[in-house]
C-alpha cells in the first residue's frame, strides 16, 4: 500500500469523510482510532444478542449534497431504510404532539453498520491511541496533514498548551454529556411512536422507539439523559438506570418494570455552541466533527470532513 500523506485520528463519520474526499483527489490517508470498530457517536453495540444504536438517533439528508448522494447508496444496497417524517414531542405525561419535519433515516443492523462500510476502502487501524499531535507529525511518522476528527476537548488534549490552534477550540464546559439508557421490556405495551423530543423533564431530553427505528419490533427504548442528570453519573453510569426507568415508565403509563437495562456513557455528547466554519486548518493540523456547521448532526459531521479533505487536497 502506498506510504500515506494524511493521518487522521478518529474513525467517525467526519474522519471517514475526509479520507474519501482525499482519496477522491487521489491522496492516500490513513484512518487511526482507539475503538475496536469504526463508530464514533454513530456508535451501536451488541446488547443480549442484538444490535441496539447508542448514539445519534437517525441521520437526514439534503437531496443534491455528497452527503445525500451517500445516503442514496446505502438506500439502494438496504443499508439505511427511510424511518419517519414524524417526531414526537412528549412531556412528562407522555406525547404531547406530533411535528412533521424532514425523512428521518435509520439503519436496519444499526448505525455502525454505515460506517464499517464507508470504511471498506479506507486505509484503517483500530485500537490505536494517539498521546500528542505537533505539525505534521503523530505516531512516529511523518505526514503531510494531521487530522483530528473528534470533539473538541478531545482534539485539545491532543495539542501543545499555548498552541494558537488549541485555543480556538471549545474546552469541556463547551460541551454537553448524556448517558444513553437502553430499556427492554418482554413485550411492546406502549402507544405507538417513533421518537420523541422530551420537553420540561429534569432527566431525559429524547426517547426513541428501537424496534421500530430498526424494523424488527423489538420491546426496546432507548433514552438519552439531560447533560445534568448525565453529570451525577459519569464515574457510575448504571445509577441513572432506576432514575430514567422511573421517568420513562410514568411518560408512557408503563406498569411493568423492564426485563434488562444498559447505560453508556457520552462525556461529550453534543457541543452547547457551534462553530461557524465548517472546519479549523492550521499549520498543517485539521479539525472536523458536528461542531463545525450550523447546527449538530449526522450530516453536518460528514460535511466537515470532506469539507476539510477537500482543502488538505488544494493546499
């Protein structure tokens, strides 16, 4: 394989953006990312034998963008399916009301499944740390670019204090944790919906429907916790399992309690504040992710990226 130009930390959707915008412009990178899989906050895992998303609940897209013409290959081949047009906006006595918006898309083996695929043909490393990132050079070797596809505080732990680069990215307080609870019951004894934005409750900000999200009907919620509630438990994540059953269960008039729980812990879940431009490039050192655009999401993620590998590649 060729020697590769660019490294980029983080095997995120951003991170795999930028290495097919350079390997569109013929520029080899190399992908490197502590995980065992491909994932990032499109992550999904294995939870009593089936696939439960932790992360982003569902992904849009704009017709006519290279993140829509992506999305249209995973539709063709089954890897994503059209899920709703419709959420749910609940409070703490359950749906209030239902807002239409844009087709909300879903994966039918989860949210990870789409970024294995994206990396088939990226030159990829799992299980990789990287401790430190100067100009040009990580992990021993020397590159043309060094990307760091990854939240903010994250990327800064990366760079030399006093760095101009550093400073211009968000620390922690910029940003907001969650912990995303996954609840299954041994049958499905709730009205029927499809997400839900969760307003004025203390504990929980969305509640999506999992077995309908995936399409196999399964008695499985997934709730993801205020950045607050998240904060009591970032050292013990299972303690907001009983707190986020309770509210689940009196949202949607749940008698039973459910059969199995999982929490997983997103210390930096969501920026509070977005950056204007769609990356950061400086000194030959790149930073990508959802933070960077008009607003946090799927799309935004993979925007940035191949915005950003598009310019490594004109530079």
């Amino acid at each position: 394989m060729p020697q590769p130009h660019v490294l980029i930390i983080g095997a995120g959707i951003s991170g795999l953006a930028c290495a097919h915008a350079l390997r569109s412009a013929g520029i080899v990178a190399r992908v490197v990312d502590r995980g065992r899989k491909p994932g990032g906050r499109m992550a999904s895992r294995t939870v009593n034998g089936r696939t439960v998303d932790l992360g982003a609940s569902y992904f849009t897209a704009e017709p006519g963008t290279g993140f829509g013409d992506v999305v249209s290959g995973w539709l063709e081949r089954g890897l994503a399916r059209p899920w709703t047009d419709t959420v749910s906006v609940a409070g703490s006595d359950g749906i209030q009301r239902l807002s239409r918006g844009p087709m909300r898309y879903a994966a039918p083996a989860g949210l990870r499944e789409l970024l294995i695929d994206l990396a088939r043909d990226i030159d990829v490393h799992q299980g990789v740390t990287i401790e430190h990132v100067a100009a040009g050079e990580a992990d021993n070797h020397r590159y043309d670019a060094v990307v760091l596809a990854m939240p903010d505080p994250q990327a800064r732990r990366l760079l030399d204090v006093g760095s101009s680069l550093r400073a211009a990215l968000n620390d922690g307080s910029n940003w907001e944790p969650s912990i995303a609870v996954v609840l299954e019951w041994a049958a499905r004894d709730w009205q029927p919906f499809h997400t839900a934005f969760v307003n004025d409750v203390a504990e929980i900000t969305a509640l999506a429907d999992d077995g309908d999200r995936r399409g196999d009907g399964a008695p499985v919620l997934v709730a993801h916790t205020s950045a607050a509630l998240a904060r009591q438990h970032l050292d013990n994540p299972d303690g907001a399992i009983p707190v986020v059953t309770r509210v689940v269960g009196r949202m949607l008039s749940l008698t039973d309690a459910p059969t199995r729980s999982f929490a997983h812990r997103w210390t930096f879940a969501r920026p509070a504040a977005q950056h204007p431009e769609p990356f950061l490039l400086s000194d030959r050192i790149g930073v990508c992710g959802d933070a960077w655009g008009d607003r946090s999401s799927v799309a935004t993620a993979w925007a940035s990226g191949d915005a950003l590998g598009r310019a490594i590649a004109a530079s």
